[in-house]
C-alpha cells in the first residue's frame, strides 16, 4: 500500500502534472509533421498579417489602459475630491462585464442603423452613408478601445495600492527641492510604482492575446482567432498547436523582458510610523476635471454597456425568457461552481504542500500549476484536446482488439474535458489567493500545534484552514465570475448540445440578433456583479 507520506508528496505532483499536461502536449504536438499543408499555406499568405495585428491590439490596449488608469489611480489613491469613496470601488466594475457583451453594446449603439448615427442623421439632415463620415467601431481601434474599457481596472487596481503605499514625505521632499507636483509626480511617484505597473501591464497583454469573442466580432484576424479557425474550419490540431506555441513563446519573452527590465530595480520605503499620507485637496477646474475623466470613464466602461442591455432585456423580455435560456443559466451556474471548488481543493494541495516542505520543489509545483492563466483560452483548449483525443483513440483501440465494444469520445466529448480546460485556465486565480492569506499565517501557530500533539493534518484543519476563511472564499469567488465568463475554452471544448450562457450569448451575437442576446448577456454580468461585491467588501475588511 502507498503510505500517508507518499502519497502526501505525489498528490501536488500528480495535480501540477494534469495542470502542465496541456502545455507539454502543445510543444510535442507542435513538432508533428502537418499533414495537410495548412500551416505552410497560412505562413506564406496571412500569417504575417495575423501576428502585426496582435502585436498592434496588445501595445494599443496597454498603452490606452495606462491612459484611462493612471490618473483614476492617482485621484483616487492621493487626492480629496467629491464621490471619491464611490469611486473607489466603482471603478472596478468594468471587471464584471465580459469585453464581448461591451463590444456588442457599443456596435448596436454606432453602427450605421444605431441610435447615435439615427439622430445625426436627424440632426444634420443625411440621407445617406456618403452623405457624412462616421468612425466605424468594427476595426482594429474599435477593438482596442473595448478592450482597454474593459481591462483598465487591472491596472487601476495595482496602481492604486501601489501609490497608497507610498509615503508622502518623499513626494514633499521632492517638492521641497523645486519640483512642480507635476515634476513630482512622474519623477518620484509614478517610478516607484513601477512594479506595479509592469505586473498589471503584463496582465493586461496575456488577457488582451487571449481575447476571441472581440476581435472576432470586429473582424480583426489575430493569432487566437488563428487559432480557432484552424482548428474547427481546417481540422488541423497540428496546425492550431503550431500556432498556440508560437503564441506561448511570445508570453514567455514578454514575460522575460519585463523581469529582465527589472533585475537592478530594489526599492525600499519606511512604514509604520513614519508614514506620512499623501492627499491633496482638489479646487476649482482640477476638482471638476478628476469627477469628469473618473466618471466619464466608468460610464463608457460600465454603466451606458449595462443600461443598454436592461433596456434591450426589458423590451425583448417575453421573447428571451426561454426554458433554453433557465436551462443554459443553470449550465452555467454549476460548471462554474463545479469549477471553483476544484481549483479550490487543488490550490489547498499545492499551497499546504509548499508550507508543509518548503523548498524549491514545493515553489516549482506552484509556479507551474500557475502557468495556465498566462496562456489564451482557445491555445488551453487545444491543449487540453491534444492529450485527450489521443487518450480516447488510445481506449477505444485496446478495447476493439480485445473484442470489447469502443466507449466512444469518453474524455474528449463529454463534460470533462470542458472542466479540465477551464481548470487549466483559472487555478493559477485560486493558487496565489490561498498564497497570500497562508503568508499572513504566522509559522509559530504551526509549531505551537505541533508542539500540543496535533500533526500535519490536524493542524491545516483546527489551526490553518479557520485562518484563511476568507482567502478561500475570495478565491472561490473569483474563479467562479472567471468561469461564468469564459467563452473561448468553452466554444472549443463544450460537448455536443452542451451550451453556457457565454456561448449562448455568442450565437445571438454571430446571427446579428443583439436584442435577444441582452438578457442572457445580463444574467452574466449580475452573477458576476454580486460576488465581485462580496469579493471587495471582504477585501476592505482585510485592509
């Protein structure tokens, strides 16, 4: 029999490996010889022109996102103006709203039959299209500017703790030698948050790569969509799986160059009592300017997209309230909860394993059953599909040969794969939660525990695990919004008549049926909204 203790050291072994599985599959999978030309005929055509469009998506969503971040973060954090406190926490609600329900919202409001081009129509007395120009939103730009609306407050977020922790004695003295606040600021408080700003670009640009529904809405042809379209219109996994390592190898130099840019940057603040507060009371035209650009932003991001769609969802109610619609919530609703609680129980394993053995083998389990979430979801999805299928081909065989009837696609096309994939992708979420509340967890109560009689086991449940309550329930929380938004994974690995209210959403969206879209639309972002409420009151009870 296995014993306690090897069994104990395999399991967050066996864990990680299911978790880089994909990843390793993709990179033998990518050497393969290509069959069917497909990736020869895409390299000497519309390769190029794929990869120019993701790098111009990426640098164009993290340079506007710093635009729209930066200042909300520097009002917010360091000044003293009306609804700051509103503000602080509104900001972040972008992030409940998938950039796909964004993209169809502002492309029903511009598009030629829109109400904003109907009315200056009215206004202007146009008759036809030639009659006046209009910025078509389904571009390259129009992409960007969806994107940078919807993922901006990654970089708030970061931003904004960064320059709370800050002392303002070093921007005074700052001021103190000559220096105009401006001066001040770009000399002294943006460069200390450097890291900060590194971290949640370098955030930005993974999730701005793994974006499908948008770009392929906006008819904007990068890599991901590569990705998709060579995989269910050729039906060539090698071809996808060449592609998808490319777009690895691209995470991976990015990833090197940010840290690389960082190897001689160490900074170091006094805290305690030394800490001064910065907060600069605004007047006049800097007052008025703060509410405008904060509020201004937070209703391009948030409030016009989910005014639009309750006004569609009221109006196309009885027409979208379906027993289709009740059964693909459900779905829904308990693929995400299924979800959560395994990315729960696997970062449990993996975290408790590096407390219980620290080392470097217990930091590489984690660090790898991260890497998933640094990768796009169609890119998981052909990874978690490579292994699989060949498994289930593998099965059926022996079982032929033996004389035995084929089980058919038990792996591949049913419900597993699917929950697989979306593991892959998010428990690298619950991992550093449960991280940083285990961090918290003093080392002496383990060794108090040990010290009354209580071994491993009884101390992670009566001592650890009552401590990080509510880390576990923060990571709980957020995996479960990430899983009820997830849509690239879920188009690719979903199992036949097997539908989630994101893919639900896309079907209306591709068939130019926006109306009817809204209120499934809707249903995503309230089940989102609500526990991302809880997730920041549990935050700001924390700090």
């Amino acid at each position: 029999m296995i014993s306690k203790l090897t069994l104990y050291k395999l399991l967050p072994w066996a864990v990680t490996a299911l978790l880089i599985m994909p990843i390793m599959a993709l990179f033998i999978s990518a050497f393969n010889v290509d069959d069917t030309g497909s990736f020869k005929h895409l390299l000497d055509t519309v390769l190029l022109t794929y990869s120019i469009n993701t790098l111009l998506l990426i640098l164009g969503v993290m340079s506007l996102t710093f635009i729209f971040a930066m200042p909300v973060a520097w009002f917010v954090a360091c000044c003293e103006f009306p609804s700051r406190t509103v503000l602080q926490w509104a900001l972040m609600l972008p992030l409940a709203i998938p950039p796909y329900i964004v993209a169809i919202v502002y492309t029903d409001l511009f598009d030629f039959s829109g109400p904003v081009q109907r009315f200056l129509r009215g206004l202007m007395g146009w008759q036809a299209y030639s009659d006046y120009y209009f910025p078509d939103i389904r571009t390259l730009a129009g992409a960007i500017l969806i994107l940078s609306l919807s993922l901006y407050p990654y970089l708030y977020l970061l931003l904004r703790g960064a320059f709370l922790g800050q002392s303002g004695g070093l921007f005074q003295a700052a001021r103190s030698l000559g220096l105009s606040p401006t001066r001040a600021f770009f000399r002294v408080s943006l460069p200390l948050s450097r890291s900060a700003m590194a971290v949640g670009l370098s955030l930005i640009a993974m999730e701005t790569l793994g974006d499908f529904a948008t770009v392929h809405y906006f008819a904007v042809s990068t890599l991901t969509t590569a990705v998709y379209d060579t995989w269910l219109e050729l039906g060539s996994l090698t071809t996808a799986a060449k592609i998808s390592s490319f777009m690895l190898l691209g995470i991976v130099v990015l990833l090197t160059l940010e840290n690389y840019s960082r190897r001689k940057q160490k900074i170091f603040q006094r805290s305690g009592a030394t800490h001064t507060e910065l907060r600069f009371v605004l007047q006049g035209w800097k007052k008025w300017g703060a509410l405008t650009f904060s509020w201004t932003l937070l209703c391009l991001a948030f409030i016009l997209p989910l005014f639009t769609l309750f006004y569609y969802a009221l109006n196309y109610f009885s027409e979208s309230l379906t027993a289709k619609l009740w059964q693909y919530t459900l779905n829904s609703f308990w693929l995400a909860i299924i979800v959560a609680c395994l990315a729960l129980l696997i970062a449990l394993i993996v975290n408790f394993y590096q407390r219980l053995s620290p080392g470097i083998w217990a930091k590489s389990s984690i660090r790898l059953s991260s890497l998933g979430y640094a990768l796009p979801g169609t890119v998981v999805a052909i990874g978690v599909l490579i292994p699989f299928t060949n498994i289930d081909l593998w099965l059926n065989n022996l079982l032929l040969e033996s004389g035995f009837t084929g089980v058919g696609l038990l792996f591949s096309g049913s419900l597993f794969i699917l929950v697989i994939g979306y593991l892959v992708r998010f428990s690298a979420i619950a991992v550093g939660s449960i991280d940083s509340s285990l961090e918290q967890v003093s080392p002496s109560l383990d060794l108090a525990s040990r010290s009354l009689g209580q071994n491993a086991l009884q101390t992670i449940r009566r001592v650890n695990l009552p401590l990080i309550k509510k880390g576990m329930l923060t990571a709980f929380i957020l995996v479960f919004i990430e899983a009820m938004k997830e849509l690239p994974t879920a188009l690719i690995l979903r199992p036949f008549n097997f539908e989630t209210l994101a893919t639900y959403v896309y079907q209306f969206v591709s068939d130019e049926m926006i109306e009817y879209a809204a209120l499934p639309a809707l249903l995503i972002v309230l089940m989102g909204l609500l526990p991302f409420i809880i997730v920041n009151r549990l935050l700001e009870k924390a700090t």
